[in-house]
C-alpha cells in the first residue's frame, strides 16, 4: 500500500483527475454552445417556414381566375368576349408544279 501512495504516484493521480475534471467542464461548456446554436437556428428555420407560408399564400391570392379577371377588366380594358372563339386550323397547300421543279 505504501507504494503507491508515493509523491509521484499522488501527483500523477492529482494531475490525472485534473485532467478529467477540467475535460468534463470543457464538455458541459461545449454542449451549452451547441445547444443554444441549436434553439438560434431552430428560431431561424421557423421564421423562415413562417416567411414561406406567407408567400404560399400570397401566390395563391395573385394566382386566383378572380383577381386576374378583375386587373385584365379594370387595368388593361379588357372585356369578356359574347361569342366563342372561332377555331383556326392550318392547312398546308400543295405545292405548284412550278414549285415542285
């Protein structure tokens, strides 16, 4: 027993625990950074979910048949047509015999 309760050994244990000691604090300080980067950018992301979901609903709003409707009416004097469109079809023409050679 009284050999290893020797100066050096009691040091080397004295330094030893220090070490683990001064470890441990590195760690718990390492966590709290990390955790409180964690709640800033948790924070941040829903900011930007609630940022997104505003625009969703604001593309939605300028999408609407009625909206367009509305700004093509009062903005660009556009007007609802009385008949249905008429259907165009192209038609190739046969090339000429002047063509042809």
């Amino acid at each position: 027993m009284q050999k290893f309760l020797t100066p050096g050994y009691t040091f080397l244990l004295i330094v030893l625990v220090a070490g683990i000691t001064l470890f441990s604090v590195y760690n718990v300080v390492k966590v709290n950074k990390l955790s409180e980067e964690v709640r800033t950018m948790e924070y941040s992301r829903d900011s930007l979910v609630s940022v997104n979901n505003a625009l969703h609903n604001e593309v939605l709003r300028l999408e609407s048949s009625e909206r367009i409707t509305r700004v093509a009416r009062d903005h660009l004097n556009l007007v609802q047509p009385t008949n249905a469109p008429m259907v165009v079809e192209y038609v190739p023409l046969e090339p000429s015999q002047e063509e042809k050679e």
